[in-house]
C-alpha cells in the first residue's frame, strides 16, 4: 500500500479539500456539513452555500477533520470535532449520547476511487483520533454502519464501516439500531475532579 501523510483542514489546504471532494461537494452538494446543520438549512445550502459554509469554519480557526496524502495529492478525508458542533447528532434518535461525559465525534469519509479498499479508512481514523487528543479530547466517538449480508457499495459507507473502527481500536458500548453501533476509544484518562468544599 502506498505511504500517506496526514494533515489537519486549516486555511492553507482548502483548495486540496475542494480539489479532493470536486463539483459535488463529495456527495450531493454537502461539503461535509450534514451533521453541522439543520436539515432544512443543509438542504437549502446544498452546493455552493455549504461549501461557502465550510470554508468560513475552517477560516474562523477550527480544523474539522483531517486529509490524507498521497504525494502532494489530497486522496482522503475524514471529519471530526467536539459532538457539540454537530447539531444533528443530537436530533437523531439512535445516536443519543450514550452518557454525559464529553466526547468528540467522527461523523463522515470521503476516499478518492482508486484509494478505496486499500486501508486509508482506518488510517484516517487512527489519525483522527489523534486530532482528537491533541485538541484535549479524552474519549473519541463514531456512528458507522454494520451491513447484515454481504458487501456494501462505497457511496453508503460515508459514516465508516464498523470493522474499520475495531481495527482502529474502537469498541462498542452501545447499539439502538442493528446495523448502527456507537462504538468509543478512550484516549486517555480524564483527571480527577476535585471536590468543592471539602479539607
């Protein structure tokens, strides 16, 4: 398998993120903002309002998600930030947190065709995983899909598949959908709260 390279999205490798999700935005104008948005407000901003969108979270200062390199060519991505930055996890039924404590996600890939089912996706999750815990996450979550009999055509594995994630160290704590997993890695400990009020 060829060597890639991992790089943050910041301003200076928006055209890669363009030049890699081409006219369509990646699938059906969204630019990777489905989960940041309300339905109506995506729908309305498929095409040039989402990516316009995109470009104004990346130059406000926050790295969404990570590219990876083959050679100077950005071949694929991969989303992820803070859960409270992505409103429509909270609006789906089977992808309500698990429990309080704070968690970032991994929501979306998108892999240029000849790069496809060659590992990249589980690259671009350790990756990503590493993103995570260098913005001071302490535990990293994702959403993929579990098909129930046989393969799976590419354009439907945009949330990762969940064999992906257990390769990528991930673990499932819990499933309100047979095909849907919430699987977790913890990056590392939290520290110890301290008690308020006491000797």
């Amino acid at each position: 398998m060829a060597a890639f390279t991992f790089r943050a999205l910041t301003p200076g490798r928006l055209a890669d993120f363009e030049e890699l999700f081409g006219p369509r935005g990646a699938c059906a104008g969204c630019w990777c903002m489905f989960w940041r948005l309300t339905r109506p407000a995506w729908v309305k901003g498929q095409g040039e309002g989402n990516r316009r969108a995109m470009r104004r979270i990346v130059k406000g200062g926050e790295a969404p998600g990570i590219l990876a390199y083959s050679g100077d060519r950005a071949v694929g991505w991969c989303a992820v930030a803070p859960r409270a930055a992505l409103s429509a996890l909270e609006r789906s039924r089977i992808l309500q947190p698990v429990d309080d404590q704070p968690v970032w996600s991994i929501t979306c890939f998108f892999v240029a065709k000849p790069y496809r089912r060659r590992g990249l996706t589980v690259k671009l999750i350790e990756a990503a995983a590493a993103h995570a815990r260098k913005g001071g996450a302490t535990i990293v979550e994702g959403y993929p899909v579990e098909p129930r009999k046989g393969a799976m055509p590419d354009v439907f594995a945009f949330i990762g598949l969940a064999a992906a994630f257990r390769r990528a160290g991930f673990t499932e704590v819990a499933r309100r959908s047979d095909a849907r997993p919430i699987m977790r890695r913890t990056l590392r400990k939290a520290p110890p709260r301290r008690s308020v009020g006491l000797p």
